[in-house]
C-alpha cells in the first residue's frame, strides 16, 4: 500500500520527520524519482506529492493518519 502527501502545509518537512519516526526511514519516500513517478495524474491541475508513505502494517497506516491530522 502506497500512501502519497501532497504539499499543502508549510510544516511538511516536521511531517516528513514525524513519519520516518513512526513507520521507517526505509517506508517513506521524498527522493526525485519517486516523486515524479506518483505525480503523474490524468487531472488538468494536481498537487504534487512532498512524500511517498509504505506503511506495511495497520497501526502503521493509523500512525500515518494521526501524524496528517
């Protein structure tokens, strides 16, 4: 399961650090080519991902979802 987060807080960098905390610094993604892979999208206008989330397990996915909120 791939969770994308699109930019749409000036905090995103804390955000990006809360999550490799909670999940694995293996588990979230913010390099180049991974955010252009899951940029690609068929809208006329869409926000680009700040990070790429492969959580692996359900509290993992609950973990992500707290940190977002």
């Amino acid at each position: 399961m791939e969770l994308g987060v699109a930019r749409q807080d000036s905090n995103v960098g804390g955000a990006i650090a809360a999550w490799r905390a909670a999940l694995a610094t293996d588990a979230v993604k913010d390099d180049a080519e991974t955010i252009e892979r899951y940029a690609r999208t068929t809208q006329a206008e869409a926000p680009r991902p700040s990070c790429v989330l492969y959580p692996t397990t359900t509290e993992q996915v609950q973990s992500a979802v707290r940190v977002a909120s």
